[in-house]
C-alpha cells in the first residue's frame, strides 16, 4: 500500500489553556481533492499551519509527502494562504514568476510558465499591470496561479473560493479539478458546502478543533437519516401515524396535493414506509427518496457550535 501523501495522527495544539485543535487524526491519498471543512475558528487554518510547519503542533505526528517536516519537501507543496497578499507594486507576470523562483525555477522557465498560465487564465493583456491596479478577483487568479506555477505535487488551498464572484468561483473549480487531472492532490479548507459537495472525493468536518466526521458524500448520507419526498393527498397527522417519522415539513401545497419532505427514524427502511402508506389506502403521486445534503450534514455536526466558534477560535486564529 502506497503512503499517503498527508498523515496526521493524534495532533494537538494548545495555547495555554485554549486548545485550538485536540487529537485529530486524518490522511490524504495520492490525486485526492480533499476538504476540510468546519465555520470560521474551528481550528482548519491552524491544522494547515501546523502541517506547513508554519506552527509546531503540542502533541501529535504529521507527515507531509513522507517528511516529518514540510519544510524539505517545501518545493513539491503549493500553498495559498487564507490572507491573501502580493507586492503591490510587482507586476502580475513578475509576481507569479518570483514565487515559482523561491520553488527552485529558473528565471528563464520561472518567467515562461509565468506568461503561460496568464494566456490559460485570460489575463495575458494584465501580465505588465501592477497587482495594486487589479480588481480583487484578478488579483486572486494571480495569487493562485504563483501557487500553481512550479507544478507542485500538493496544493493547500485555504479559504480559495473567499471573495470571489460567481464567475471566477467556476474558474476556480474548474481549475481545482484539472490540476487533480494532472496528479496532484488537492486539500483546500472552506465553510461553502456547495463547493465541497461538487469537488471533494472525501472530506473532513472539524467544530472545536475536532474531527466530526471523515468519509465519502455518500458514507455521509448513510450516516444520516433518510428523507423522503411525497406528494399526496393525505394530511401530516395521517403520515405521522404510519410509524418511522422523525420529522416532517410542508415542502409546497398546490390543490388537493401537498408535497412533504420527511426525515425517517435511524435505519428506518423507506420501502416500509410506502407499503404502510399503500395498506393505510393513502393515495400517493410522488415517492421520491432523496439523501441529506453537505449543508445538511454540516449544520448537523458544527453549524450549532458555530457562533462560540467564532467567539474563541477565530479570535485565536486571527490572532496568529
């Protein structure tokens, strides 16, 4: 079995009395996208730290492309940090070719793959602007492109879609995703569910600097209950007596039909639950399983420790 290019195992890191992150233990796979997601202070940018040994964890064992530091295997990591920040006064070509230098590049091909990656990103006619003059999203593209530039084995991409328009939120992705194509993997930290529901291979929930669930979208959706969409003539009182129902909410009313979603019971079985519906004489038009989403699953494990999150944790993280 191949190593994994991340490894942590039993990480803690303490401040004093706070700890910020507590025995967390997780692994990234070779070409994986991988995401880390929790709200804002849950301890993801100084797990990612700890990792680039930016920050030396209290307890605990990381490896890092087979590397008890990062710092050997610097030039094979790509990293974006959560604070984005480029010489003003550089120009754009300039700035994603300085960053690929302090990687091992030559000038010469520093300064090639500089100018490529601003054609592949349309923003070849910006190459000679100074980053102050670029929009935010543009100066974003810049950033991520010097992080990108000296083909990296490993991307750690923190916050990366943070303050980006819907347009350029779909470069991102896109991009995200060919850089996978091309065998490099992938670990990018947000609390915006919907990106990480459409790009993750597996991913990481942390609340409290603790890990909350680690698995597949759909080893997530086992995890949880079912829910059911029906429309039907029937009252909520009448699909609550057929037994299972954990929770029901009117979806739409339109006529004599009503849609509900319904939340079943654990391991309760959906087929059982229509034959009930069917035996009761209940008349259905739609019977439509349809599993939790990411948003779902993450409010359940962290969204009601998000607001002492940000009170203690993000004071923290801010801090650093």
């Amino acid at each position: 079995m191949s190593q994994p290019v991340v490894l942590l195992e039993n990480v803690v890191k303490r401040y004093g009395a706070f700890t910020a992150v507590n025995d967390l233990s997780f692994q990234v796979e070779q070409g994986e996208i991988y995401g880390f997601l929790g709200p804002n202070g849950a301890g993801k940018t100084t797990t990612l730290r700890m990792m680039l040994d930016i920050i030396q964890p209290s307890a605990g064992r990381i490896l890092m492309l087979g590397s008890k530091s990062a710092i050997p295997v610097r030039a094979r990591i790509g990293y974006l940090p959560e604070e984005r920040g480029l010489y003003k006064k550089m120009k754009a070509v300039d700035a994603i070719s300085y960053f690929a230098q302090l990687r091992g590049m030559s000038r010469r091909d520093a300064n090639r793959k500089a100018m490529a990656l601003l054609e592949e990103f349309g923003l070849a006619e910006f190459a000679r602007s100074k980053n102050e003059a670029l929009s935010k999203g543009m100066a974003q593209k810049v950033q991520l492109l010097a992080t990108i530039a000296h083909d990296p084995e490993l991307l750690i991409l923190d916050e990366p879609f943070s303050g980006l328009d819907p347009i350029n939120q779909q470069t991102l992705e896109d991009l995200i995703r060919n850089q996978r194509e091309a065998g490099r993997t992938i670990i990018f930290s947000t609390h915006v569910m919907q990106h990480a529901e459409r790009l993750c291979d597996r991913f990481l929930i942390i609340a409290h600097g603790e890990k909350r669930f680690e698995g597949t979208m759909s080893e997530a959706r086992e995890a949880f209950a079912q829910r059911l969409h029906v429309r039907t003539t029937a009252q909520m009182e009448d699909l609550m007596a057929l037994g299972d129902v954990a929770a029901i909410r009117v979806e739409d009313v339109s006529g004599a039909e009503t849609t509900f979603e319904i939340e079943l019971e654990e391991h309760a079985n959906p087929q059982d639950f229509l034959a009930r519906a069917v035996a009761q004489g209940i008349s259905i038009s739609r019977f439509e399983q349809a599993g939790a989403t990411l948003h779902d699953i993450f409010v359940a494990l962290a969204g009601d420790e998000e607001d002492e999150s940000q009170s203690a944790g993000a004071m923290k993280e801010a801090a650093e």
